[in-house]
C-alpha cells in the first residue's frame, strides 16, 4: 500500500495527511476495482475520499483507457441525485478541487 503524504499544517501545527492517490479498474459494467488494495470500490466510498482530499485515476479493465472523468462524473451525479448536491461556493470549490485531482497532465 502508498504511504501517506503530508499536505501542509492544519491547525495547532500538526500535519495533514492525504490519502495516495488510488488507481482504479473500471469493468465493462460500471463496477471499479481498486488495484493496490484488490477490492471493489463504491461510488460513496470514492466520494468520501474526494472530499478528504484524495485522488483517484481510473483506467477501463478491457481497453486500459483513462475514464477518470466519466468515474468522477458519476461520482458527482450519484451525489446530486443522493441529495448531497454540490450547493455553494464551498461546494463549487470543493468540485474545482476535486477536477484538479484528477485532471491529467496538460502536453507542454
């Protein structure tokens, strides 16, 4: 499993810790797998991890496609349609966020 890296200080000084990156296989069903940790992963569990600050890449099982997008895509939907939504400008930043996590590497 990745180490844990540090993001800064939060409050009192003490270090905040974000979890790795997690690589995901997504199958011709909609289900994803997470790689390192040889499990199923839930659309609410990758939401959480979102909002703690996580990231995620995810790669179609059958092609090896990138599809981080259209994961993240459904993330979200789940959430909108879960009530959750993405209300305020807290949420709009925490979805900004959440896009930059995942976005791939522009060519330079």
């Amino acid at each position: 499993m990745g180490s844990r890296r540090t993001e800064g200080a939060g409050p009192g000084g003490t270090p905040v810790r974000t979890p790795p990156t997690r690589d995901l296989a997504r199958h011709h069903d909609g289900s994803l797998f997470d790689t390192a940790r040889q499990r199923p992963v839930a659309l609410a569990e990758l939401a959480e991890d979102v909002r703690a600050g996580g990231s995620f890449r995810a790669r179609d099982a059958a092609t090896g496609r990138d599809c981080t997008y259209r994961v993240l895509a459904a993330v979200l939907a789940q959430e909108v349609a879960w009530g959750a939504g993405v209300p305020g400008q807290n949420g709009l930043s925490a979805l900004r966020a959440a896009v930059s996590a995942v976005r791939p590497p522009t060519p330079g």
